[in-house]
C-alpha cells in the first residue's frame, strides 16, 4: 500500500460527494429525520431511550452502505475504477481511500445524529456520549465496508440496492433490537453471535444502561474492528483491473 495514493483517493472521494447534493442530504438528513420521527412517535414514553441509541447504530450503517455501494458501482461502470487500477495504485489504496473518506463522513454523520438524537429529541443515555458518537462512527464505517463488499456482486445500481436486505435485514431482525439475543431459539442465537451488527447494539444498549461502560464497549468494538478488517479484505479481492 502506498500511503500517498491512499490519501489521493480520499480526497477524489470527498470532492465528488461535496458536489453531490442528494448524498449529502442522504448522509447527514436522513438519520436525523427517521431519530426524529421515532422520538415524535414515543414521545411521552421510555421507549425512545430504550431502542434509539440502537438504531442510532443502526440508521447510518443503512445509510453509508447504500451510498457506498452505489458510489463503488458507478466506479466500475464509468471505467473509472479500471483506469485507476492500470496506473500504480493497488486494490488496498483503492479501498483503504474509500473507506478513510466516507469514515470522515461518517464522522461528521454521528456527530450530527447524535447531537440532534441527544439534544434536539431528548434521548438520555446513562454513558458518555463521546462513547456514543465512537460507536456510531464504526457503525457506519461497517456499512461503508459491507457496501464496498457488496457493490462488487452487483451489476447495476438497483442491483446493488438490492443487496441492502441480504447483507443488513438478517443482522436487523437478530441483533437483539426485537428480542433479546439470548431469548431467541438457540439456532438463531448461534448465528446472532457471528453478525458484526449484533455486537454495535450491544455496545449501544451498553452505553444507554451504564454509566461506566467503556471495558465492555471496547470489547464490542473490537469485534466491530474485525469484521470492518474482514470486509475491506474481501471486497478487496472483487476488484478487477478489467470492467466486467
């Protein structure tokens, strides 16, 4: 990898998003409107603290795999990721580029949902919120790496938006946010245990229910970590120096 290239592709990246208006808005409004329709909805009841520092995980993980899997894909049929690929940059500097950009966005993303969550809709959590925004941040970073993974199976852009229910509504449905992990029958707890979303709400109920809870959280993250490592991995191997 070659550090110089990394940054290069970073910057490529940010700039084409700043142009873009509707993936702006995709990134930074729409978590924030679906934590503030959900607040409006529980308003008056504990509910909104119980499941919104979950789904705060959870709405920009949606969020940065749609855009990141799409952004991948027009790549590839554009010719851009082709040509990128004839000149000295590896597969790793494309990616590690990739995932550094919109890991900045997804900074800027959990700061704003979380602030807006905290301060705006009232959610009160026991734990610090710094904690909060680290947790969303490498949520987000884990849909960036599952939309890198997925664009290179997809074909078209709808094809890839396709891809958001098998790689995020299995880990949606068994993360713990509907039934408790270890309610669930034992074949499903088992494949709960192998999903990187189960251990980002984990980390989130952690926060939302103690007040000290940075020793269990890094544990989580540290899962979280490794699946993101596993992903870049793999979709690393899907890139090809010709167009399909």
């Amino acid at each position: 990898m070659n550090g110089a290239l990394t940054v290069a592709t970073s910057g490529r990246v940010l700039r084409q998003v700043r142009t873009d208006r509707r993936t702006i808005a995709l990134i930074i409004v729409v978590p924030c409107v679906l934590l503030g329709l959900l607040a409006w909805i529980y308003d008056g009841t504990p509910v909104f603290d119980a499941i919104g520092p979950a789904l705060l995980g959870v709405f920009p993980m949606v969020v940065m795999f749609i855009v990141t899997s799409v952004s991948t894909l027009r790549e590839r049929q554009s010719g851009t990721l082709e040509r990128l690929l004839t000149t000295p940059m590896g597969k790793g500097d494309f990616m590690m580029g990739y995932a550094a950009a919109f890991g900045a966005l997804s900074t800027v993303q959990a700061l704003i949902a979380t602030g807006f969550a905290v301060w705006v809709c009232g959610l009160d959590v026991a734990g610090p919120l710094w904690l909060l925004v680290v947790v969303a941040v490498f949520d987000a970073v884990l849909g960036t790496a599952l939309g890198l993974l997925a664009s290179g199976f997809a074909r078209t852009e709808f094809q890839a938006v396709q891809f958001m229910p098998a790689f995020l509504l299995p880990q949606f449905l068994l993360c713990g946010l509907l039934v408790p992990r270890d309610q669930m029958p034992t074949v499903l707890e088992w494949v709960s245990n192998v999903l990187p979303l189960s251990y980002a709400v984990d980390a989130m109920k952690e926060i939302a229910g103690n007040p000290d809870p940075v020793t269990a959280v890094l544990g989580d993250l540290g899962i979280v970590a490794a699946f993101i490592a596993g992903a870049l991995a793999l979709a690393s191997l899907t890139l090809s120096r010709r167009s399909a």
